[in-house]
C-alpha cells in the first residue's frame, strides 16, 4: 500500500499553494489560483452535502478540459464519491449506457455534449449540472438542486461566516484501498469497461510523478489530452495539482499549427503528448526541409551533418517553447522512424508505456537514458513486470503487470475481471513484448491484432504499419488478413498528392509503387498481396487509436 493518502495529497496542496495560480483555460484567458479553485470546490461539497450524496456514490463527468471540469473531478473525489470521467468523444449512445451501467445519481456535462442527452434514458439521475457555470441544467420532480444552486452565494456565507481560509480545506477520511474513479476504457476492440481505480492505484502514479519532479511547485504545463483519460488525468492533472503547477487547459487535441502557437506563447516546464503530434510535426515540417536536394546533399557531409541535425534540434525544441524538460510520449506506439529521427538530433524525448487498468503507468525512463525502441523500464516499487515466454529477453510474449498500480477489477464484471487478472494477482495486459535484465519493456504489438501464419509464424501488423506510414502518400494504414493473405488498408495523404502533381487517376500506380517498395523490406511471410483505399481516416478512439475490430472483416 502506498503510504501517502490519495485525498490528503491534495488538502495539503491547496493549503500550500494557496496563492499560486492553478488553472487556466487558454480560449477564454481565465486564470484560477489554489485559493480560487479551493473555494468553488468547497461551493460543490456544499451541494453534495444538501443532496445527501454518500460515500459510494457515483457521479458522472463529460465535456471538454477546461477549469469547471477539474473543479467538478476534484470535488466528487475529495467529497468521498466516486467519480466516473466520460470521454466527451464517445457518441451519446455509449454515454447513456456509460451513466446508468455506473448508476450516477448525477451529472456535470458541457452544454455541447448535453444537446445530445436524453434526460428520459438516465433514469437513476437526479438532476443535470452544467459545466459552463455549475447550474442546473434539469432536475427529478421533488428536488431542490436548482435551488441550492441558485441559493448557493449565501450558503457559502452561512457556512463560512469568517470568510473561507485555507484551514477550511478539510477534505474525507478515506482509505487508499477505496475505489476514487471508475473510468471506462476506449478500447479498440469493442464497448467499453469501467475500470475501477482505488486511491492507492492514483497515489502510486503521482507520487511517482512527485518523486521524479516531473511537475514541481510553480512550474507550467499545457492540458490537450482527454483528462477523462487515465494517461492525461495522471499526469496533465494529478500530479500538478499536487505540487502546485500552472495548467493551462487548450480544450481538446488541437492541430499541430495551434499547438505549437500555444507552447510558444505558455512555454511549459513539461509536455505529455501521443505520437500522433510528433508524427504530425515531422511530417508535415520536419521531413520536407530534410528531402531538399540542398538538405541532403549536405548530410551526406560528415562534418555538416552534425550542425545541421544541431540547427533542427534547436528549431523543434524552440517550437515546443524552449523551456521544458522533456516530452513524453504515451498512449499509443511511436513510429519508428520519427523515434530514430528524434534519437539521432538528441531531441528531449522519452516513451512511456501503460494502461487505464495501471492508472496508468507501467514504464518509463528519463529522457537522457531513454533507449530507442522501448517503452521504458519497469516502474520498480510499484509494479513488477514479467513476459509469458520461455525467452523473455528475446521470444515475445504476453506482458504481465502486478503491484500497486493494478486496478481493482471492471465495475459489475466479474467474467471480464478474471479474464485479464489472475489469482496471483498478474494482469495479464494483452500486450505482446520482451523484456531486457534491467526491466525495459520493448513492445511488439497487440496479442488480440497478432497474425499467426499457416506456417507458423508471429507477424506484427503495427511494425508493417510503421513502415508503410512513412511511405509516399500514405497518411495511415491498417494490414489485415484476408483469406489468408495480408492486405493492407490505406488512407492516401492527399495533401502530398497535391503538392506533387498526382491525381486519383495516378494513385493506383503510386500504391503499387508503394507496395513493390514496402515489401522489400519485409520477411518473405510478411509481403501484402494488395493495397485496398479508404478516402476518409479511419475512425478513431479518443487518444487517436485506430478502432481496428471495425475493419477486421
């Protein structure tokens, strides 16, 4: 058991911090300070108090990051309830099921998502809170929520009638072995599960994030990703605010152009990003100015090659704003070319490896001993690491975790729970890999998306995707089997197209150009028999995986 309480952490932050900034949200240039957000969640713990909520109950939470949303997470957990985040890109569907499978007795929703709820579907819901100024968007015949809410100035007085001061901050008893969130999975091989996730999973992973100083009092970061995702919730959320960072809150994944002006204008102290980004920047920026025939006459020069890799390194590190110390990628695999590519300039960067039912962090290195091709070592005290083969070191097999960052089993599924966990307690993630004797983790792919030959042998859809994505004209692609043979799926960049002069009469040679080329450089039981287009990008989960159970057929 972690010895730091989850809850605790977070009534000392405030206390500590009190005068410091806390959040931010960037579009509307709204600045909120320790001492701010203390009050508005003290307003919340008001209103759950004239609700009678108990400890064990749920409340649910959905819309786009901004402060009101974080304001609303902290409260319900430092209340005692248990908070159910809801990804706002799931459709209204799965957030109707997502709800009343958690039996929320409330909701904060975005006005945006809240158009597209049926009130009539969520019959165990007491009333709706809006995440724009926290009032009631509808209630239950009998309640008086909307009255609290409208009421709420004076309440606030009554209850504090010397004014709210930091010694105010008194928030629940409650055990690290308690369940804090139930958070439902994106999953990209079906409907979702509601992972459960104690104090102790969450203080494990930020007094990690503490300990490393990932985050550290009066530093900055920038919040893009979902924080209804464990991996942006742990470290774009918890661990700030527990040691007293700046969030500045974009709202939801932004386009490259629009990122990069904000890390120019807020300039973080750390940045935590998907691979999509990175690919993206290299993309559209980097591998451009490199394919000039100037730019490679020069790098085949030895005594150029070093400057001018230096020239690009500063030119990316001053884009990202200059100050932070590393970013860290997670989420999902990098491309293997963007990662040499890093490697070789000495970008600042480092892969992190995890899952929603770790809370989520499995591995992870410092950038300066980050080896490419890995996903980091094994967090060692808070979880072990083994891989389900005769050879870990060198025959991949299933990546099992156990220790204190492994969920508590899916919410109302005992079937789903022993699937992945056994009864010594390895979760077994359904990742494939190997493992080096110091604990680094290098994936290979998904067990569920392995390809298994008639002649035997293991073939990894996402090392041929990673190659064929860095093709000419290809923007993403999928490798699926069909009739026992491997084709793959590919959405064409029609941007590149354009700006060389190819048209959609030209792309079906380019694509068999682009298959002629990809299988050189494969095993014989790897080569794709064809190239089948898609004209529009293949749907995604919202930390930007491709849903591949949608394609499989």
């Amino acid at each position: 058991m972690i010895p730091e309480n989850f809850i605790k952490l977070y009534e000392s932050s405030f206390r500590e911090n009190w005068d410091l900034p806390a959040l931010t949200d960037y579009n509307e240039q709204r600045t909120l300070t320790y001492e701010d957000m203390a009050r508005e969640i003290a307003k919340l713990h008001i209103l759950f108090r004239h609700c009678q909520i108990r400890r064990g109950d749920k409340i649910a939470l959905v819309g786009k990051n901004t402060s009101n949303w974080c304001i609303a997470f902290m409260a319900t957990v430092s209340y005692g309830a248990i908070l159910v985040p809801i990804l706002q890109e799931f459709n209204p569907h799965d957030i109707h099921h997502i709800i009343n499978h958690s039996d929320s007795v409330l909701l904060f929703v975005g006005d945006h998502i809240w158009e597209n709820i049926e009130m009539e579907k969520l019959p165990e819901v007491r009333a709706a809170i809006s995440l724009q100024d926290f009032s009631c968007l509808v209630q239950r015949d009998g309640e008086e929520i909307a009255k609290c809410l409208r009421e709420m100035k004076r309440k606030f007085k009554a209850t504090y009638p010397n004014g709210f001061n930091r010694e105010d901050i008194k928030y629940a008893d409650l055990d690290n072995d308690k369940v804090i969130l139930i958070n439902y999975t994106s999953g990209t091989t079906g409907f979702s599960k509601g992972v459960m996730l104690t104090g102790n999973n969450l203080a494990g992973n930020v007094m990690f994030g503490v300990r490393s100083h990932l985050h550290y009092k009066g530093s900055k970061c920038i919040s893009f990703l979902p924080l209804a995702h464990a991996y942006g919730c742990a470290f774009d959320l918890l661990v700030p605010l527990a040691v007293g960072t700046h969030i500045t809150l974009l709202g939801k994944i932004p386009s490259p152009k629009i990122l990069l002006k904000a890390l120019e204008e807020i300039r973080p102290n750390l940045i935590i990003c998907v691979p999509l980004i990175l690919e993206k920047i290299y993309k559209k920026q980097i591998q451009p100015l490199l394919n000039k025939t100037p730019m490679r006459w020069a790098l085949n020069i030895p005594i150029l090659d070093s400057r001018i890799y230096g020239q690009v390194r500063k030119k990316l590190i001053d884009a990202f704003g200059g100050r932070f110390e590393e970013v860290i990628v997670g989420g999902a695999p990098i491309n293997r070319e963007v990662e040499t590519f890093l490697h070789k300039i000495k970008f600042p960067f480092t892969v992190g490896y995890g899952m929603t039912e770790c809370a989520p962090l499995i591995s992870y290195t410092p950038h300066r001993e980050f080896r490419p091709g890995s996903s980091g070592r094994t967090l060692f005290g808070y979880v072990e690491t083994k891989i389900d083969s005769l050879d870990p070191e060198n025959i991949p097999g299933e990546i099992c975790v156990r220790g204190e960052h492994v969920m508590k089993g899916y919410y109302k599924n005992e079937e789903a729970t022993k699937a992945v966990l056994d009864e010594d307690g390895w979760l077994h993630t359904g990742d494939m890999g190997t493992i080096s004797a110091d604990g680094t983790i290098f994936i290979k792919g998904r067990s569920k998306t392995m390809i298994l030959t008639s002649n035997g042998q293991n073939i990894y859809p996402e090392e041929i995707e990673a190659k064929l994505n860095n093709m000419p004209f290809v923007m993403e692609s999928l490798i699926v089997e069909r009739d026992g043979k491997l084709v793959a799926l590919v959405c064409p960049d029609y941007e590149a197209m354009d700006s060389y002069g190819v048209s959609n009469r030209d792309l079906p040679m380019a694509m068999e150009e682009v298959r002629n080329n990809l299988n050189k450089m494969l095993a014989p039981y790897e080569q794709i028999t064809r190239i089948q287009l898609y004209p529009n990008e293949f749907e995604k989960t919202p930390k930007r995986s491709i849903k591949r159970y949608l394609y499989d057929n």
